[in-house]
C-alpha cells in the first residue's frame, strides 16, 4: 500500500514499513543475488555472501536503465514498463554477490513503479 496525503499530512498504512527508528542509518541499495534475483531494498545486515534487507522489493524487469550500476544512480525511465512486485517486509538473502547503493532519485524511482500482478 502506498502512503497518502490528506491536507498536507502524509498516513502511513499500519504495519507496512519498518519504523524510522529501525531504517535509521541502513542504507538503500540494490542486491544482486547468485540465484535469488535482484532486490531493491533496506540491507539490515551483511555477513559474506548472507545477509538481510528490509523493505525489499524484487526487481523482476527493469526498463530504461542498461545497468544495475545506472538504476542505482538515475533509477528507471519507463515506470509502467517495469514489473516489480510488492514489497517483502523482511527477506534472508544467500549468495549476494553485488550491492550498490542508489541515490534518492533512484530510490524514488523504484517507489514510483506500480506493484506488478499477473
């Protein structure tokens, strides 16, 4: 679910992010996997090739970026041709085997994609 403003205040859905308190200093970042994919997301913790992140959302197809490296810096161009699915509160990852940080455009991007459901 997506947040809403109602005359200038902005409403959160109840229980559908980490709280601020929790997200405080992790950084958002884009994590390619050996197996599992690319995720785009909170990395909560690192350990090797394992680690956890928060607020993760798939990113299954990807349109106007050429690059995991340019998504993480410029984001997407093409929104509505992407195919991201929902957010995953909490995701154990194995195998990472890339993690790039994205800039607050490429963040705003990813969150601008539309939930993709077949």
């Amino acid at each position: 679910m997506k947040e809403v403003e109602i005359d200038g205040v902005v409403y959160t859905p109840k229980n559908s992010k980490e709280s601020a308190e929790e997200l405080d200093g992790m950084k958002y970042c884009i994590v390619r996997t050996y197996s599992a994919g690319v995720f785009a997301g909170y990395v909560k913790e690192r350990n090797g090739k394992e680690g956890i992140v928060l607020q993760a959302r798939r990113l299954w197809l990807w349109k106007g970026a050429a690059s995991l490296s340019q998504l993480a810096m410029e984001g997407v161009k093409k929104p509505d041709e992407c195919k991201f699915p929902c957010e995953a509160k909490k995701v154990e990852l194995t195998e990472i085997i890339e993690v790039i940080e994205c800039t607050k455009e490429a963040k705003k991007s990813i969150d601008s994609v539309p939930i993709w459901e077949k």
